[in-house]
C-alpha cells in the first residue's frame, strides 16, 4: 500500500476528514460535498454530517457501500484491491477518521493513519 499526502480545506481554512475523504473518492469540491452533506443532515434530522447515517447516506447516492473485512485491522496491513475504498477508522480511544483509498494508495494530510485501527470499510461499487 502506498501512501500519498493529500489535504483540501474550504475557502476559510476548515478541513473535515469525512469531506476529505469524499472529495477524493467521488472527485468532488469541498464545498458542494459540504453542502450535500448538509441537507442530508436536515432529511435525517441529525445533529452532524459526520453522523454515522449522514456519511453512510451521501455514499450510497454515490454506489458506495459497507463490505465485509473485519474490525481492528490495521490500516498499514489491509489487503484491498484497486478499487476505491472509504475506510473510517479509529485509534482505540477517542480519535476517529477517514481516510480514501484508492488503487491501493493512501490518501490524507499525513502518514499517522497507517497506524489507525478499522472500523468499516467501504467500497464504492
């Protein structure tokens, strides 16, 4: 697995790990992912776009859906194939992330993630 810096903010500096993660997948500008996260928000009635059904939503209009891997693998270690791949991920405490893969490269703000603990892993089909 490879791994790639990549880092992307909206027009006042913000930076969101989910955001993130969705423009690099679906090639997407942060704010139009920001925005479409936010009315998914309001037709869930969630509190946060970063709620689990609010994510998990915005990827499904995109054909992007949970597989089965296992938890608690490390992100170093996974085994995927080329494809495009969400992995929302964990350091066993109180730090939560996601991060895209795609064709077996890592992409995110820095290497800290290759020791992060899997959660779910999406793959967009």
């Amino acid at each position: 697995m490879n791994f790639e810096e990549y880092f992307i903010k909206d027009s006042t500096g913000k930076s969101n790990c989910v955001i993130r993660t969705f423009c690099k997948l679906y090639n997407e500008e942060y704010n139009y992912v920001f925005d479409n996260l936010n009315k998914i928000k309001k037709e869930l009635n969630e509190k946060s776009y970063n709620e689990i059904p609010v994510f998990e939503e915005y990827m499904k209009r995109h054909n992007t859906y949970k597989i089965n891997y296992g938890e608690d693998v490390i992100i170093r270690n996974l085994k995927l194939d080329n494809e495009r791949y969400a992995i929302l991920c964990y350091d066993k405490k109180d730090f939560y992330h996601m991060i895209p893969i795609i064709d077996n490269t890592i992409y995110d703000k820095n290497d800290d993630c290759l020791n992060l603990y899997t959660i779910c892993i999406y793959k967009q089909q």
